[in-house]
C-alpha cells in the first residue's frame, strides 16, 4: 500500500490532552524547530579552567575605543571581566576597616583578625593592606597583601577566622596590625530573610528567647554558682556572645556552656533591677550586630551593567552605582578596580545608558542623593547629559527625576530603537528623550502586565518581551499584549506531577537571546529550586514555543562574540577565581560556556559528555473514521532526517483507549543512521505516537516527516 504521511506541525502544545494534541509536538528536551522541523540543539565548550565564586546573574559585552573586547559578568560575590581568555577582579571595595589585630595558635593555619563591631559574615571576602604581620608567628606582610580572604567563622561581633596557606609557627595573641579591605556586597543567592538594623525589630530584639531557670538578684552576678553565669531553661538559638535584654536590664555574656550564658556584664544597658526564676530573656542585636530572625524579604543579589562609551556601568540591586574605565590601557586598568561614581545615587534597583542621547538613567533610587533610607522603588533620576556625576537639577543642566505612579516598584528595563520601556511589578511605561526644559517624557502604556524579575526583558526587532509577574508572556511593539503560549500551563502551574516556576524564586528568571536562531529563552527555577534549572523557549520568527531543562543563570547573545556565552552555576562548587584563601562552597562557583559549538558539552581539558535530546508528538490515528474507532496496522516506516550525525532512535508508542500507558511498539526503539532506507515493524493499535531522540556523544539530527505504512485494521 501507499505510504501515509503522517504531519506534524511545528512548536510544542502542552495546553492539550495527548490524543487532543494529534498532529503536534507535545513534549521534548534540547530541541528547537528551524525551518518548521524539529532538530537538536547545538552543543557548548568551557572557556577557561576557572570556576566563578558565586552564581553569575548579568552579563555585558562591549568594546572600548581601541577595539578590545570586554565581557563584564556580575555574580552574587564579585564583579568580574573577561579579556583574552582570562578573568579579571574588578570587584569594587566598600569602606576600610582599620585597626584589625591578629591572633595565632602554634602548628594551626586558623588566624582569628580581631576588630571591634567589624559587621563581617561568613563568606564575606576582602583583601588586606597596611599589614603589620603578627610578631613571631612565621608570616609575612606579603602572605596577607597579595591574597584575597574569605571569612571562615565569625566567633562573635568582635572577631572572625581565616585560613592562611601555610601554620602557624607560634601563638600570639592580639598582634599586629591591618587595614580590611571588605569587598562590596551584591545580595543573597535567593530571596531571603533581611537581618540587620533597619530590616528587624526596632531596638534590636531578635525574636530569639527563653527563660531564666532561677532568680537573678541585683546584687549578685547570677545564678550559675560562680557569680559570673546566668542559667536558662535552655540556650538553644542563642549565638556564643552578645547582649540579653532581661526586663528592662541589658547583660552581656563572652560563651555558653551547657544552659549557662558565662563571661557576664550586668547593666550595660537599661535598668539594673532583681529577675524571678521564669522571666523572659532576649538575645538583643545590639548596633552592628545582625539579627537573628526577621520577617523582611531581601531581593536576590544581582547587578545591571551597560556601558557609556567605553566606560562600564554596573549597579549592585539596591546598592550602588559603579564605573570601570579600561581607557588609561587595557593592561593597567584591567588590575584595577570599579569605584563608585561621585554624586551618584548610593541605593537603586537598577540603571541603564540612554545612548542617543548621553544620559545615565538611575531607576528605584534615592530621593535624597547618598540617603539609602529615602530609596523609592518607583523613582527615577538622570545624570546631566555626558556627566556621570551630575544628578541634581538646575536651570543650566539636564539632569532631572520623575515617579512611576502604578505599581509598587519598578522591576526592570529595556531599551528600544527611541526609547526605554520601563517594567514595574504591574505596568508599563515609556521613557523618551523630549530636550530640555523636560529632558524626558513618561507615559503608561500598559496596566496588569507586570514582569516577573529585572532580566527577564529582552529588546529584538523592534519589540520588548518579558515574562509576567504572575504569569504569562507579554510584548510591546508600540502596544501592550499578551503573547499567546502554547506551553503556558506547564510553565505556570502545579498540575498533577508537573512543577511549574516556582514563584518565591522568580527574580532569578533571566532571558537569554539567541539571534542566531531567533530564539529568546526564559531560564526559570521549577518549583522547589532555588536557581534556574528549566528553560521554555520562543521562536519569534517561526512562532514556536520548545521547553527542556537546560540550567543557565545568565547568557549573553552573539554580538561582539560569534558565539553565545552563559554560565551554569554549581550550589556546591568551589570556585578557582578569584584565587581565594581559606575558601569553602559557601558561595558555590559558576563555569563560563561558549554556545551553539558542536554537538557535545565539553570540559575545558576536551572531555565530551553527550547532550541527551528528543521530541515526542501527540497520538494519532489513521484509520478512515479519523476517531479511533478502528485499529490501525503499521507494517513499516521510511526515516526522513535532513541532517543526521551518528545514531538516532525513533519509538513508536502504542496504545487502545487515551488514559492508558503507551507501550513501545514490538521490536523497538529502532536505531537510525544516514544510511537506513526503511525500517519494519509490527504494531497494531488504536492510537500512536512518535518520539525521537539521541542519548550518545556525537549525535545530531534535524527530523522531517514521519511516513509509514499504515492500514486500518478491524474495529476489534
């Protein structure tokens, strides 16, 4: 008999049932369509040897007037360049702390740096300078200057630990002398708990309590026996020094042990008075010291980076605003590192470069330049033009500010051909360079259209697209509107065993563009994950949707750089850049890729690992009712792969009625090559479907159209 042609459009319906989706793609991973055919994605090299500290969330490619090339990558830690194959620190310092001391214990690479109220947590990095190394203990001004530091533990407000590279030689207590050199602060690696003055309970009550287990005189120090302890009914939560607030008395304590709080200060604070056996105590975070608890939500560590002609901007979220020139020389500046622009804003959301019209635009800033407790989410201030340090109006300059009216605050930006669209958590807006006296225009354009995180808006072709704050897809190509998803519940909802985006963690979503291959691809943390470990996927060319479960925490497309580079971050991997002592997988580390490279994932040594693909279709049947209502007979296929490279597998899978559970059809999967003309096989059923995939290295394909022999075969 004839062959049959069995046609498959284009894109995956997840919206459907199975038997509903007949004649579509209903699942797939690895996959995109070029050309209305399914084909597996192309594959990714390591760049460089380097593991990243922390997860990167930003990524910025540029040239400076030279021609060199630079690619800024800001991650949860760090603000780094990559030039020439090889990374840079740039990371900007905030403020020095001087007057730190060292102690040592003979035979132990553990160095406590002491420093009152030094409000340094585990994980923080930074450098030393003016050392004076500690007397007798076997190390040099040098061991400490020429290397970055990672805090190990923090023992109280007062101290913390480092491992140096080599032991001790003697113990010395409180010895020497050092300037630290903190390194700027991003964020958290997700949305967190905010801990601090100005995020817990006013006067520093950290929710962490208990009781007294026997009374406590005014008269005598404790209860502990000694006169120097205080006993609780329990000390569990409590951290091994601080301040108790016992009624209106404030104590301090030096450690624990067992239930006692040992090392007490009565009266440090408040009224000294007598406690019965029972009162409440409080652990107290007194200034400097974090809380312990708290019901305020941090915003997950990221950065906005852009350059104004050959300078790098790049704003911390909610913190400062950085520039980095590599115009003195390339090799000189690249061992510098970003500062902060004079007169700028010191806490904002985000910022972007007007480039036509020369102006750095600060969005979710200050009201009140270098005043972090008058941020406004929904402001929005403008440098002077040319003038990255001139942000306070006059009648002879540019600059300016406006407010966003419909939201609570503004969630990101994008630039389009003549103008920004700004994003807040529900609207819209348009932000255009009008001249003086105004200098800006701003006008809603859209309402319950808000996105879901700061990177999740891409600018291709003339439109802006951007993932919504509770869902769905939307663009602006001089209107709102919502993009019709064909895949949108399986991104969106918890439906059966289907995790869809887990929503505490959306601002983790980024986009990535792919004009290579007119994809622009959301990468989203399913529900239960803290990172982004799901991708859906939008052919604007071809008007497709594709979803799989390729991880990146940011990707930048192919400009200046033939290629796509993105980066996978490890939760538990220990970074090699920068180079740091003492390091642990606190802040986990991140590998660099080069995209669309080959068929393979591989290592930066040239180990190759396979990149398992396939596409399922929905089930279908031929029989001359077109209702299931006939068996079906399929006696033999005829492969059609465009493009094929080592093996494929195509499996026929069979079923009688919707809700049972496909069974391969008999003498399948069936092995594929550019070189297999027909393949038979014996199948009989109510209802098929076709999947295609590769599971080995070397493999890549580019599938056509199934055409099999197929003949109806009885109603029974």
């Amino acid at each position: 008999m004839p062959l049959t042609n069995v046609l498959i459009r284009p894109g995956f319906n997840k919206q459907v049932t199975d038997v509903g989706a007949e004649g579509q793609w209903v699942d797939g991973d690895n996959v995109r369509f070029r050309y209305g055919l399914p084909e597996k994605i192309g594959g990714w090299e390591q760049l460089t040897a380097d593991s990243l500290v922390g997860a990167v969330r930003a990524q910025h490619v540029y040239a400076d007037l030279d021609g060199n090339i630079y690619a800024a990558l800001g991650t949860t830690r760090a603000l780094l360049i990559y030039y020439g194959d090889n990374f840079y620190d740039i990371t900007p310092l905030s403020a020095a702390i001087t007057g730190a001391t060292f102690t040592t214990v003979n035979t132990s690479p553990t160095v406590t740096v002491n420093k009152a109220l030094h409000g340094l947590e585990i994980g923080d990095l930074f450098t030393f300078t003016s050392v004076t190394p500690p007397t007798g203990a076997g190390y040099s001004a040098a061991d400490f200057t020429t290397n970055t530091f990672q805090v190990v533990t923090v023992p109280n407000i007062d101290s913390f630990t480092i491992t140096m590279a080599s032991n001790s030689g003697t113990s010395v207590s409180a010895s020497g002398a050092a300037t630290i050199n903190p390194y700027e602060k991003v964020g958290p690696l997700s949305s967190t708990g905010g801990y601090g003055w100005g995020t817990s309970t006013y006067g520093g009550a950290s929710g962490v309590t208990n009781t007294l287990n026997g009374s406590l005189n005014d008269d005598t120090a404790g209860t502990g026996g000694s006169g120097t302890s205080i006993t609780l009914t329990s000390t569990a939560g409590f951290p091994t020094s601080g301040v108790i607030e016992v009624g209106a008395e404030f104590i301090s304590y030096t450690g624990i042990s067992s239930n006692d709080l040992t090392g007490i200060t009565r009266d440090v604070a408040g009224t000294r008075s007598a406690h019965s056996s029972g009162a409440s105590v409080e652990y107290y975070t007194a200034w400097g010291q974090r809380s312990l608890t708290s019901n305020v939500i941090l915003d997950p560590a990221s950065w906005s980076l852009d350059n104004f002609g050959q300078i790098l901007i790049a704003t911390a979220k909610n913190g400062k605003t950085f520039s980095w020139n590599p115009i003195a020389s390339t090799s000189a500046a690249l061992e510098t590192r970003a500062t902060a622009i004079t007169n700028a804003p010191t806490s904002s959301v985000l910022s972007v470069v007007s480039e036509r019209d020369r102006h750095l635009i600060i969005l979710g800033t200050e009201t009140t330049i270098g005043s972090v407790l008058t941020q406004d989410k929904m402001f929005v201030r403008f440098s002077d033009q040319e003038n990255l340090t001139d942000y306070t109006p006059t009648s002879i300059n540019t600059a300016g500010t406006l407010r966003l009216d419909s939201g609570t605050k503004i969630i990101g930006a994008a630039k389009g051909k003549d103008y920004i669209l700004i994003l807040t958590d529900t609207s819209a807006y348009i932000m255009q360079f009008v001249g003086p006296p105004f200098t800006f225009s701003l006008r809603q354009v859209g309402s319950n259209c808000g996105a879901i995180g700061q990177n999740s808006i891409k600018y291709i072709n003339g439109a802006v697209y951007w993932m919504g704050q509770s869902g769905g897809f939307f663009v602006f190509d001089g209107t709102v509107k919502s993009l019709p998803c064909l895949v949108e519940d399986f991104v969106f909802t918890d439906k059966g065993d289907n995790l869809g985006i887990d929503y505490e963690n959306g601002e983790l979503v980024n986009a990535g563009l792919n004009n290579l291959y007119s994809e622009i691809s959301w990468f989203y943390p399913k529900k239960g994950s803290t990172e982004p470990d799901r991708v859906v996927t939008y052919n604007y060319d071809e008007n497709t949707w594709t979803t799989g479960t390729l991880a990146r925490t940011s990707w930048q497309d192919a400009t200046l750089f033939e290629v796509p580079y993105a980066t996978e971050y490890n939760t538990s991997g220990t970074p090699t850049f920068p180079v740091i002592q003492g390091v642990t997988d606190v802040n986990g580390s991140t590998l660099y890729y080069a995209h669309e490279i080959g068929n393979n994932q591989v290592d930066n040594l040239g180990n190759k690992t396979a990149i398992p693909a396939f596409i399922q279709s929905g089930s279908f049947d031929l029989d001359t009712e077109g209702n299931g209502q006939f068996f079906m007979s399929m006696r033999r296929f005829v492969p059609d792969f465009k493009l094929i490279s080592g093996n494929a597998k195509i499996t026929i899978n069979l079923k009688d009625f919707p809700t049972d559970t496909a069974t391969s059809s008999p003498l399948g999967p069936f092995t594929i090559t550019s070189s297999t003309d027909k393949v038979d096989t014996r199948a009989r059923t109510r209802f098929a479907s076709l999947k295609v995939e590769n599971t080995s290295t070397d493999e890549s394909w580019r599938y056509g159209t199934f055409r099999a022999d197929i003949q109806p075969d009885g109603q029974r």
